[in-house]
C-alpha cells in the first residue's frame, strides 16, 4: 500500500505533467452556461437545438436537468456514455470495475494510450474533455457484491442533480449476473431502465424497455430477453473469448440511445424490444407483459401497483404514451435468438417461466420458418404456436 | 484511511486526464505482423478473429489486403472510418475538405481540441494511434471541381494495396453535388459503392448499395434514392442548420459499415436499400433495379454489359449470392421518405424516372398507410399502387 506522503508526490507530479502537456495542446471548450440555437461554428448545440425548429422535440434544453446512470462502460456502455455526453446530458453515472486493456480495441471509443486504466476513470476523463458542461461520476466497483449492491442502489435513488433519483438506468453489462442486479434494483426502487445486450458471435443484439410492474422485467422470462449472457472473463480462462464487432455494439448502442433520448424529451414512440440481426438486417420487436408468478417480489409488488392504479388518468396516460404498443398491429414480430451462433443453447430449451404472456402479433407467412428471419407482420398467434415455431427454427 | 483513497482516487483520475489530453503524442501501441487469434489482453484482433471460430467469417485475415475510400469524414463519415480502422482493414482512403468546428461536437468522434484543424488531417491522426496496422490515405479537397474530380477517379481506380482499384468506395456526403460526382466516378470505373445519407430533421437515415449495371444508381430515381439532399453549407447563410444526433449517424455509420464487411468478408447478405426511422424504429428495405433511361450514358453502358453477361456462372453467380433478394418473398417493403420532416418535398412530388423499376413486395395491410410505418411483409404490389399509398401518406 502506498504511503500518503508518496501518493501526494505522485498527484504534485502527475498535476505537474498534466500541466506541462495542456500547455501544448489547444485549449479545450469552455463551459456554456445556456444551451444556444445560434448558429456559428463555435456553438456545440446549434445541431442539437435545431430538433426544435424542426419539430421533432419541443424542449431540448430539458436535457441538462436530466440524469442517467450507465452501467458497464464496455463496447456498448462507452459508446452510450459518448452519445448522451455530446448530446450534453445534465449528469453521468458510470459504474464499472474493468480496466481498459488493448484486446478491447476492436470497438469504440477507448484508445490505445488508456490501456491499464480504469474503465470510468479513462471514460469519465475523455467525456469531460468532450463536453465539460457534463456532470460525471464514475463509479469503479462491481455493483454484484452485497456492499457495492447497495452502494448502487442509494446512487442511483439519490444521484439525480437535485439529489432524487435518476431519470434512467441503462444496463451495458456483459452477464447475468449484473443483469439480475440491476434487475433487482429497479424493481425494488421502481426504477425504469433499458437492458441491452450483443450476442457473442457478435451479428445480432437488442435493446428492451423494462417499466417495473408493467413490462416483464429481466426475472419474468429470462431466456427471451436475454440475446447472450456470456461472461467473458469465464471464458476466456479457456483461451476462448467472445466475438465483437464495433459495428454492432456501436448499433446497439445508437438504438439504447435513441430509445433514452424518445423517452427523456418525450417525441416518437419507445420500442420495448427492439432486436438486430445483422446477417439479415431484420429487426423484430416485440412486446412481453409481466409475468405474475415472477420470482422477483418486488416484481410481483409493483405489478399489484400498476393494477390497483386508476385507469388512463394523468400519469398512467402518460407511461402509455411512451412505452405503450401505438401501431400494435403492424409493429411487433417474434424474436429470434441468435439463430446463428453455433454455441448456444438450442432454442427447444427455452425454459418459459409458468405464467408469462407474450404480447405480440406476427405474420405466420411460409417464409417466416427460415432460419435466416426476414420481416413479419400483423396477425394473432398464440403462445403455443410461437413456441412450435422457435423450435423449428 | 480515507485519505488514501482520496488520494488513490486523484492519482487515477490524473492518470486518465493526462492519457486523454496525451492522446496524439503518447507512444501508442506497435504494429503487429500477423492478425492472431490468440485470446490475451493484448491482442487487438482476439475479438474479431473469434468471429472466425463463431463460424461467421471463413478468412477474416482478409480484411488486411482490402482497401476502402471514406468520401466525406462528417457525422457519418468518421465513425466508418473509425470503425474500418478498429477491425483492421488494410487501407483506407479519406476525402473531405472541411474543417472541425465546435458546432461537430454533437456527433462521435471528433473532439474539442481538434476545432480548426482539416477533417481528414484530424481523423488520420486519430485512426493512426487507434491502429497502426492500417494503412491511411488523407486528401483534402473538393471531390466536385472538374481537377479534382480527376484525381478522385485516379484515386480510387489505383488507390488498392497493389496499386489496382480500392475493393469498395463509401460515400458519407452531405449534399447531392457531391453524391453526384461520387455517382459518376464509380459509373465509370464500373466500382460497387455504397451510398448513406442522414435526414435534415435528424430523426431518419438511409445506406444503399450500388453495383453499376445491375442495380439502379443514384441518377436512375434520385427522389426514392436521396433521404437528404440538404447542403449544410448553404443553410447556415441564413443562420439556419440542419439538425444531427449522434445516434442517428452512429446507427448509419453502423449499418453502413456492417454491410460493407458482409460484401468486403463474404458473409450473411448484403442489404441492398435500408433505412432507419428513429421515431418508430422502423426500417425499411427494398431493392432498385437501373433505370434503362438513366441520365448517365455510364450507367446504361454498365447495364449493357450486364445483360450481355452469360447468365448465372462464376462471377454472376457470386455477385448474385452478395447482393440478390434471397429472401425476396419477406423481407423487402416500402421505403418512406422522411415522413416526419416538415419542410421536405411533400412525397406526392416524387420525381420518378420513367422506366424506373422497383423491385420489391409489400403487404397492403390496414395499417401500412399510416404515416408511423411499421412492419410491412409479403405480397405482390404494382408501381401504381406503391405512388398511391406514398401519395397517401
């Protein structure tokens, strides 16, 4: 363990050096008090307020009240964390406990130099460089172990600018195990947030909306959520890793994004899932109702709020709004799991938690059995018929 | 206690500032001779060459011989080439002739401290530190001037590793000028590219891929073709500017990049037309067959050739598996342009060619005519009835 004495000689250094080296570099941006729609090359948030003039969001500015909390700043989690900083966000929350290591290359946003920092230390560091009007707060814990659990749970109800809870969790990590905790979280604080994911042969991913009480959450079913639950430092013990692929992750990460900026500044429709298979370039959505005989209780607790809520009133009108099924009978289709990675589980092994209701429409077209997708479209299909379908796939 | 890890804390978080702000003169990491696929923390390509073991990628070594040209490095433009960079191809080739300005700061990739320096000097330096494997070709000017343009055929028609043609040129433009000279240029060299484009109201985006002969240009059906045709440039004369959000040009940048290492790598297939629209995440996709009329007498001698091509044999046949409909029967629909953008042409404009033909089907469903979109599927639909439904929107 290093002294006091010797780490206040390195910080008087490293201060020194940091000083020595932004002498050689043009200054970065000074902060900006009031977002602007001037247009000038030197304002960041000309393009950005133009979504104003071109009616696509009526209060822009909102977006510096806002907060998030980015769980997992990995290939998908960086990406997410850059495009809500240049997108000038009002606070960051990052929370991981990886370093950034070379093998890491082959996605956005780290670079070389940063290998063997921290994750949100390099992150939070370029961000700020990107957009000092942010404010961020890096988290270097994994949030799995009992302590750190609840560490993460009082800052993501507290870490808001004005010390409420965040406005949004979204979930980047690579396992389950995280996956669950954050599920566990949201449901417990009410807490609404997405859950993304990459398959590990890296040609397919999605993005879902989780409303704890009215959308399934992560404990609800499982294995139709979850496009890969690989933990790669399990395997790699193998000398086996994952595939990825910066287009991918980068893509899944412009979904979660887009999908957080429709349901933060409220324009557009939020898809609950939204899937990508890169293959074929097919997109199936879908949206799946909680399952009463979850297994979370605190699950099970906000779906007996949801239902003992008056209908269609003010706030419930509003939640509709934003996650509800507008165009249900053209939008849904069934999701494919990762039809092409030679690994996983087949998908005859889907274990279907009791009581979940599927709450989609799709086309039963003679091509839609192929196992390479294509688009689907409006009809009903019960559950048992979406069931025989996966399995012939 | 706590003071030493007050201390620890500022020791990282120094050490992460001053790795961003060293960002171009750090030492970065050294070249590396053979792609491996050997699983380490310090192999950049272990994540892409496990797509070989995935089953995904026969030869991804490959994609060190391929050369690519980058045309315009912008909000779309830079991401590619970023994103070609971190998976190792061979060469890349970048045209722009702008500079960075604060006013960029809204989409990925370029940072503050590069405001005032040329985009393509900028984006070089950046992809060199990323990897250094590849090989980066910077050239900063006007693709459009009639000397210029000259050059740019020279170029890519010798710019490959062996002096030969690049294997793929990637147009990332934001004006139809120079998408027209990019349309020219690869008429003439008989070179397959991929046309991208992003709407003004930032909420719409599009890539197509073109193979000069076989499918239609960009001069065959401009209006089904040009998602935005808006030259920044021009509007900010009148302090008035484009929007831009860094998912929407990120996801384009993806898919753009995805497609090109399907066509590039040989695998999955190749989508000829796809669009993105963020409001209701749908994402159309259809197929243009060349317009007999064209405009561009290249073109229509392209076609000639290809009609004149002995059916199905060696390259036919390759070219058809890269870009045919094999899944024609589902997975084509309607393209709607932009529907959201208040100030673009009403559709019932659409300047379609004579003797265009649109190569798609689509379900005429009870639901498709509504102006959101959704999922469309399979069934057979005339041009007729294609124009009334737009017409309809």
């Amino acid at each position: 363990m290093s002294t006091v004495e010797e780490l206040q000689k390195k910080v008087r250094d490293l201060e020194a050096k940091l000083a020595a080296v932004q002498g050689n570099v043009a200054p970065v941006r000074q902060k900006i008090d009031v977002m602007s729609a001037e247009v000038v090359d030197s304002n960041p948030y000309s393009r950005l307020m133009a979504l104003k003039r071109m009616g696509i969001v009526d209060n822009y500015e909102k977006i510096r009240e806002l907060s998030v909390a980015v769980v997992g700043v990995g290939g998908v989690g960086s990406v997410t964390a850059e495009m809500l900083t240049r997108c000038g966000i009002g606070k960051l929350i990052l929370f991981d406990y990886d370093k950034v290591e070379l093998a890491n290359m082959n996605r956005l946003f780290f670079q070389p130099h940063q290998a063997g920092l921290s994750k949100v230390d390099a992150a939070a560091a370029t961000l700020q460089a990107i957009n000092p009007d942010v404010t961020i707060d890096a988290h270097n814990y994994n949030i799995t172990t009992v302590d750190n659990f609840q560490k993460f749970c009082d800052t993501i109800s507290t870490g808001s600018l004005t010390g409420g809870p965040v406005n949004l969790v979204l979930s980047c990590v690579d396992n389950f195990e995280a996956r669950m905790a954050i599920n566990t979280a949201c449901n417990e604080l009410s807490q609404n947030w997405f859950e993304s994911g990459v398959s590990e042969n890296a040609v397919s991913g999605h993005i879902q909306f989780i409303v704890p009480g009215e959308t399934a959450c992560f404990a609800c079913a499982p294995p139709l959520v979850v496009a890969s639950n690989i933990d790669e430092k399990t395997l790699k013990r193998d000398g086996v890793c994952a595939a990825s692929l910066p287009t991918t992750m980068g893509i899944v990460a412009g979904f979660l994004v887009q999908n957080a900026l429709k349901y933060l500044l409220g324009f557009g429709t939020v898809t609950h899932y939204l899937g990508y298979s890169a293959l074929t370039d097919f997109f199936p959505t879908m949206c799946l109702k909680p399952n009463p005989q979850c297994s979370d209780s605190q699950c099970v607790t906000r779906q007996k709020e949801v239902r003992a809520r008056p209908p269609p009133v003010e706030l419930a009108a509003e939640v509709c709004e934003d996650v509800g099924p507008l165009h249900a009978d053209n939008s849904w289709g069934i999701c494919l799991i990762d039809e092409n990675a030679p690994e996983e589980e087949d998908s005859s092994n889907l274990r279907l938690v009791d009581g979940v209701q599927v709450a989609y429409s799709v086309a039963l077209d003679s091509s839609t059995e192929s196992s390479t997708g294509g688009a689907v479209a409006a009809s009903e299909l019960s559950l048992e018929d979406l069931m025989a379908q996966m399995k012939s796939m």
